[in-house]
C-alpha cells in the first residue's frame, strides 16, 4: 500500500448509502464522484436540483454505471431540511455515512429562510437538524458515520453565546460568522460523538478539514473584476478539489478512523497535502460550549436528539 493516503485506499463501498450535502459543486462533488467509483449508493443533496443534474450527468460520463440519486436539500429553510430527511427515510432502508459537507463563506450579513445568520444557519444549524433527523435511520445502521466539514478557520472563530447571529453587541464580519460557523462544526463532532458513546449508538462521529483547496466557496469575495482576477489567482495556488477532498473523504470510509478523529492534509500549516490525522484548537474541545451549543441548536431548530 503506498505510503500517502489516496483515492486507492478507499473500500469497495458496495452495499453502502451515503448521503453528501451540497454534493453538486467542489469538495462535495469531488466526494460523490469517488464514492460512486468505488460502488456506493449516493444522495447528492443540493439546494437546486438542476445544478445537481448537472453535476450527476458530468459524474456519468466516465462512470456510466455510478448509483447517484440527486435530491433536494436547502440547509438555510428548516422545513426544506426535514422534507429531505422524511423523503430520504421514506426511500431507504440504511444510512452508513452522512457526509455534512456543504457551506457557504465570508456571506454579507444576510439571514436564513428561518432568520439565523446564513453562516451559522448553513453550516451548522441546518446539518445539526439534518443529522437530528437522521438520526433513527443511523441507529439502525451498523458501524454508521456522521462526518462534519470544519475549516483551519475554525481557530478565528469565537462562540458568543449572547450573540450567536451577530444582532445585538457583536459588530458583524463576514470572516468572524464563517469563523463562529466552523467552531460550531467542531463542537457539534465532539459532543455527537458523547451523545453516541453515552446511548452506547452504533454510530461515530468524526471531522475533516480540506486545506486550501481550489472551489467556488470564495465566490462572495469576488465582489467586482479586480477581486475576481485577485481570486483566480489564490485559487490557482490551492491544491485541486479532487485532492483536498481526501480528508472528508478517509474520514467518511478508512475503516482505521475512530469517533472523534479531526482529519486534515499533511503538508505545512495543514494547507495542502494527503490526508493525516491532525488536532483542532483547544476551544472545539471546549466541552461546556459544546454542551450550550447543542442545547441552543436544539431550541432553534426544534429538533432534540433522542
Ligand atoms: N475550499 C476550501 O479551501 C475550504 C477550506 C476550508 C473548509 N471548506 C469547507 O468545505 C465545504 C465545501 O465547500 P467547497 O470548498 O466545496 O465550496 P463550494 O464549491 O462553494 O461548494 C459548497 C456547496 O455547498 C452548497 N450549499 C451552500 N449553501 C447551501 C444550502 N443552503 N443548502 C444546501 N447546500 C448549500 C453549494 O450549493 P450551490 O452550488 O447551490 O451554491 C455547494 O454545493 C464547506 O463546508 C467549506 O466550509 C472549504
């Protein structure tokens, strides 16, 4: 077996469903394109079904035979999330990996459809009541995963607990909610993966981080022709999709991973490389945020983990 972890270490997934939120773009699609390769059933959940097909037909071309199952799934409207997890339960009988990968950064100061800040309504608050959601559909599979996508921006970002959503004393940045937002994915992994030992559930929970890597999430940077060309070119220095979605990737299918691994690439400060694994700040280990947060999380999504 080579010594760097690549799309040859990945299982034959034959017999496994998998689901991967905003599958249709970058690391998402990245991720679905390989797990179908190597013989999964997957969701790709997007908020808009055409960018979806779209992205399943270009999969199709070099493996005709892929099982991908495009679905509707838009993080910022709750209502939307719960339509996706009874449709998803109402079609299938097994989840063996929930791959919550999609997200949004550096947003204006814009709101959910159900009035959080789009950061922390996207990226975390929609994919903790996916999850919430799915939850039956997970106990009941052996061995199943939960995998958040976090970012190295996690360690800029600061739970402020008296202004989640950046209303009242905290003066609003986009990089500071994207921050919050990723903490958030951080804190959300370790309690799960607590709630999951202390129910004795059959299920891990583990996070990744891609790096620096080569997608559209930087897109609400690209406000007019220079920040466009400036764009182009920090794109042009990340490591491509393909390869910065290893991380998510092994942490989703490398049967040595274990509930609370944080998988990042190897190279220097974590931007760039094959996937390892590597260490979170010390405030997503933070167990009494992690606690708050969930209870937060479930008073505004309405979804409670049982
Ligand atoms: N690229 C990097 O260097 C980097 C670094 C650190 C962390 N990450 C993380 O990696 C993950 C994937 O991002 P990416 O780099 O692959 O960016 P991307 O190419 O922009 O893909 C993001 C995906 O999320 C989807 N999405 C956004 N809002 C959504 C919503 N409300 N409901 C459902 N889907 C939604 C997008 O759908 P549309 O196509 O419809 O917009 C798209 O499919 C994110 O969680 C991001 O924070 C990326």
């Amino acid at each position: 077996m080579a010594k760097n972890w690549t799309f040859e270490n990945i299982p034959d997934l034959q017999g496994k469903t998998i689901i991967v939120t905003g599958g249709n773009s970058g690391l998402g699609y990245e991720s679905v394109k390989a797990f179908a390769l190597k013989g999964a059933t997957v969701i790709l959940a997007c908020r808009n079904l055409a960018k979806g097909e779209k992205a399943k037909n270009e999969i199709l071309k070099t493996n005709p035979s892929g099982e991908i199952q495009v679905m509707q799934l838009d993080l910022a409207n709750l209502t939307s999330v719960e339509a996706f997890a009874k449709k998803f339960a109402s079609e299938h009988k097994q989840l063996n990996v929930l791959l919550n990968n999609a997200g949004i950064m550096a947003t204006p100061n814009i709101k959910t459809d159900d009035g959080f800040e789009a950061q922390l309504g996207t990226n975390h608050l929609g994919h903790f009541a996916l999850t919430g959601h799915l939850l039956p559909l997970l106990k009941g599979t052996p061995q199943s995963r939960v995998v958040n996508v976090s970012s190295l921006a996690h360690k800029g970002g600061k739970m402020d607990f008296n202004d989640l959503m950046f209303e009242k004393c905290r003066k609003f940045k986009p990089m500071r909610a994207y921050g919050q937002s990723k903490l958030a994915n951080l804190l959300f992994t370790y309690e799960l993966q607590r709630f999951f030992e202390a129910n004795n559930i059959d299920c891990i929970a583990v996070a990744a981080h891609p790096g620096g890597s080569n997608t559209r999430l930087a897109n609400h940077f690209e406000t007019n022709k220079f920040m466009e060309a400036v764009s182009k070119i920090a794109r042009g220095a990340m490591q491509p999709a393909a390869k910065g979605a290893l991380p998510q990737i092994r942490a989703s299918v490398d049967a040595n991973v274990k509930g609370g691994d944080y998988f990042g690439p190897s190279g220097i400060g974590e931007l760039f490389g094959y996937p390892v694994l590597v260490k979170s700040n010390a405030a997503s280990h933070n167990e009494e945020n992690a606690r708050k947060l969930w209870v937060v999380s479930e008073k505004l999504t309405g979804v409670k983990y049982a």
